[in-house]
C-alpha cells in the first residue's frame, strides 16, 4: 500500500522547534510556515512587542532573549524544554544588521555585530545540541548565513560579511562533529530580502555595491521571507534526513541575491579540493585538473599517507566548494 500522505515527511507534525528573529522578517515567516506544519514553536526575538503579536497570532508561546547573553539562552532553553519536553529543530535567524563605513566604523559597532550574530549563534546551537544528544533522536538546526560569507554584495558590511563567514565555519564544524548523534546542521544563504530591516537599512544608508548594479538578479527582484522559510522548512524536516552541512549557493555568479546555500549529503566520502575552470573549459580545464590533483595526491600521501577509501584517493583539507 502506497504511503497516503507522502508529503507528510516534508513537514514537523509532532516535532518542537526554537526559532530566533521572530518577530519580523524571515524569523516571523519560519515561525509561521512551521506552526502551519504542525510544529511545536517557541518564537523567540529581542523585541518583547514584536514577538508577542507574531506569537499570539500563531497560538504559540514566546520568549525574550538577547542571544549573545549566555544566561538569556540558557533560559530560553530550559522554557523550551519545560513546555516540550524536548527539541527537535533550531532555526537561527537573529542577526545584527546594521551598516557601518569600513574606516570609520567604531571597534565597538564590530564587536556588537560579532557578539550577536556570531557568538549568539553560537551559544543557541551548543544549547540546542546539549538537549539533542542528550534526547537520543537527534534533530535539525538550521543557520541563516548570507551571500555576503562567500561573495560580498553591499559596501559598508565588512562586519556584516566576517560575522556570517563565520556562521557558516560553524555549521560545517558542528555538522561534522556531531553528525555520530543523528544532529544535522546546514545553513541557508539569502541575499537581498524584502524584510523591514533591510528597508530601515535602505533608509539610512545609500547602498552600494554589486547587488545594486542593474541586471543583477536575473529574476529582477530581491526575495521575500516566505521563500528562504521554505528552504529552511525543507532542511528542518525528514525530507532532508541525509544532508547536513553547507554546499554552493544556487545562483552564483551571476546574482548577488542567490536563493538558499543548499547542503550536501551527509556521507559523501570525501571533501573535494575547489578547481576553476572557464565556461569553456573542454580537455584543458581536464588536464589542468588532473594535474592539481596529482600534485595535491602527491603531497598529501607524503604528509598524511591517507586515502579516501571509496576513490582510493588522498583525502584533502579544505572545504569543497564549486564556483
């Protein structure tokens, strides 16, 4: 008998969730879309007002943190945990998005945008990843990174663009590390997103950049927040169950908005050295492969004397990235 509802498994009936930026932008959406999903939620956002109202709409229960004070997280944690009993899924939203000149920005703005977009994140996965492993299930935390960790896209971000490199360092750590727990952990990559924010930073800054250069996107607009809730929805659920950690954004190079870092399988063998090649890359792009590869087998088998036993290659060090 076929499965009656074999879409089921791409939503989270029965499951909790933690959601940071809830109440506003793609946190608010991601809240929503998994309270429509059948989702357990705890909205969670800095702003008492906001939360409340996203909260309340959806019947669901809210909290109040900053993240990057480690005894807020703690709390909100343990609130989860009282009202559920467990947790399945975090999405990490909340970030700090304010724009500052690169020679002029003061060493505390640089260390606010750090504080909260890095070590907040931070300590919301190492408490999500304490009830996991702990649990026996495992679970799904999803990062929300940018287009700006890899391809900086908007002049006067160079805090902005350090702060979500270093989000998406974090989740291949985290991927990696406690995948033996059945925890994946991915991120998603927007890029320009019609949320209040950016419109507020639109307000106070003349923005300039690549992404402002007309023809950018080739969809010609910049994306809603219920459009990366869905990749994040898809990445959360069982639908995803064999991938963990980030892979390439879907839209480079040709956009500065590309829609979502999309992640790999979770058992891929081995970790692939980048290579560029042209668009017409034919035999050449071949050879000079081969011969990066030879060169890379060489030095590793003399350093390390590892292969990888499925291509019966040296496992390198480096991230895989495709271009």
């Amino acid at each position: 008998m076929s499965d009656p509802s074999p879409l089921s498994i791409f939503g989270l009936e029965g499951k909790s969730a933690i959601v940071t930026s809830a109440g506003s932008g793609i946190g608010k959406a991601t809240t929503t879309l998994f309270t429509q999903v059948g989702a357990r939620v705890l909205f969670v956002d800095v702003d008492e007002g906001a939360v409340r109202e996203a909260a309340e709409t959806c019947h669901s229960p809210y909290a109040v943190c900053d993240i990057s004070d480690e005894t807020q997280v703690t709390a909100t944690f343990d609130k989860a945990q009282a009202l559920f009993g467990g947790l399945h899924v975090l999405a990490n939203v909340a970030a700090y998005r304010r724009k500052a000149d690169t020679m002029t920005m003061p060493a505390l703005e640089w260390d606010i945008m750090h504080a909260v977009t890095t070590r907040g994140t931070f300590l919301m996965m190492r408490e999500a990843i304490k009830i996991m492993r702990v649990q026996g299930s495992g679970g799904s935390i999803v990062n929300v990174s940018s287009v700006s960790a890899d391809h900086p896209a908007i002049f006067n971000n160079t805090h902005y663009d350090s702060a979500k490199a270093c989000v998406d360092a974090m989740t291949r750590a985290a991927a990696v590390e406690f995948a033996e727990h059945k925890i994946r952990v991915n991120s998603i990559q927007p890029g320009g997103t019609a949320s209040g924010g950016a419109q507020r930073m639109g307000s106070e800054i003349q923005m300039r950049g690549p992404m402002t250069v007309p023809g950018r996107i080739p969809l010609n607009r910049i994306s809603d927040p219920i459009e990366h809730a869905r990749a994040i929805l898809f990445l959360a659920s069982d639908a995803a169950s064999y991938i963990t950690t980030n892979a390439p954004p879907t839209a480079r190079p040709c956009s500065s908005s590309s829609a979502i870092r999309v992640a790999r399988p979770a058992t891929s063998p081995c970790l692939i050295m980048p290579i560029r090649c042209s668009r017409n890359s034919g035999s050449g792009a071949s050879r000079s492969w081969r011969s990066a590869h030879s060169r890379r087998s060489l030095c590793e088998r003399s350093r390390r004397g590892t292969t990888c036993p499925s291509m019966s290659r040296p496992t390198p060090t480096t991230a895989w990235r495709a271009r």
